[in-house]
C-alpha cells in the first residue's frame, strides 16, 4: 500500500503493508542471484559532493540533481546515482585489484517529472564489474540481468547496442524494456566505462511488472 500526503514533495511515497513485504521478497531473490555470482554487497553514501556526478556524468546531469550547499559554503546533493560513485572508489582504492564485483541497493533522487514507474526518490539495484577479466564479461552481465526480469516478467526485450545518455560511457551500451510499461518502459539499464562495466535495474519499474 502507497500513502501520499499533501505537504509531502512531489514524487515520494510512503510505503507499508504487502507492498512493502512483495518489495522485500523481491530485492531478497535478486541479492540471491547477484551472491551466487560472487557479488558482494557495498553500501554508498546518500550525500556527495556535486562534482562527483558532474564530473564522471557529465555537465547534463546537474539539471537532474538535487542541490544544496552545506554550513561551509560546498555543493552537495543527493545521490542520483551510482555507477558515479563506484567509479571514483575504483579510482582511488581499487586500480591494482581484478574483478571486483559489487552490488547494491540504493535509494535515488532526480528531478524529474513524476509518472507511472518514474519518482523523484527511488530505488536502483545494480551491479558492477571492477577491472574485469573475462572478454565475455558483458554477455555474463545481460545473462544475470535477463535472469532477474524473469522473477517478475517472461516479456521483456533486450537492446545490446544503445546509446546511454552518460558521458562516462565509453562504448555503446545495453537496456532491457517491458512494453507494457508503455512511456516508462525500460527497466534496466547498463555499459562499460573506464574503470568497469555494470547495471543499474530501476526496482520501482520491476515492481509493476507482471
């Protein structure tokens, strides 16, 4: 069950009941496919400097942030998402270490228009490939996110060359879509970047399909 409440900002909800509880069981059997592939949990922090996200997604994605200056005068935000932060500990902490494989479950924040599937605060699941190995590191990755569509839905298509709209990117990426998600269709998306390659799966998008 969802509430909304009218001094609440746009684009959040309260979440209870046997929603709350089919929400649990989900991310719980997507932990179990991420573990069985060797993925271990990190946790990252909500707030981050702005320039984090400006620069490894570039200038595009402050429009999305939100902003805010903290009691000495730096730009912070909230956290829009995640692959820019495991790019930065990959940066500073991880650059003599091989395969390092990451999940997560993070609440997000953009400014977007709020709609069916698409809010301001919500969730991402992903995973990330730290200085990868395998040459078929990507066809291992789309199996593992094929396999996590099929806990909710049997329909689903998958894009293995598309364009991401990130600047870290360095090569064409991945997305898969459910149609009948009509405007907010895809629900996960990913793609190589310097330091590795990963995912994110939007949760609140895998919730609505059956």
């Amino acid at each position: 069950m969802e509430f909304k409440i009218d001094t609440q900002a746009r684009g959040v909800r309260i979440i209870s009941g046997q929603e709350a509880k089919d929400r649990r069981v989900l991310l719980n059997q997507l932990i179990e496919i991420a573990e069985s592939a060797e993925f271990e949990e990190i946790i990252l922090p909500s707030i981050e400097p702005s320039k984090v996200y400006i620069d490894k997604a570039g200038e595009e994605i402050r429009k999305q942030m939100y902003t805010f200056d903290d009691k000495k005068g730096r730009e912070l935000c909230l956290r829009p998402e995640a692959t820019a932060t495991i790019q930065l500990l990959a940066d500073k902490h991880l650059k003599q270490k091989k395969d390092v494989k990451v999940w997560y479950f993070e609440r997000c924040w953009r400014y977007e228009k709020p709609q069916r599937g698409r809010y301001r605060e919500f969730f991402q699941f992903g995973v990330e490939v730290i200085n990868p190995t395998s040459e078929n590191v990507a066809d291992e990755l789309i199996a593992m996110a094929e396999e996590m569509m099929r806990l909710k839905t049997d329909t689903f298509e998958v894009n293995r060359c598309v364009k991401r709209g990130l600047d870290y990117y360095v090569e064409d990426g991945f997305e898969i879509s459910v149609d009948e998600l009509g405007a907010q269709k895809q629900v996960l998306g990913g793609g190589a970047y310097k330091q590795g390659i990963g995912f994110g799966l939007g949760f609140d998008r895998l919730m609505l399909c059956e």
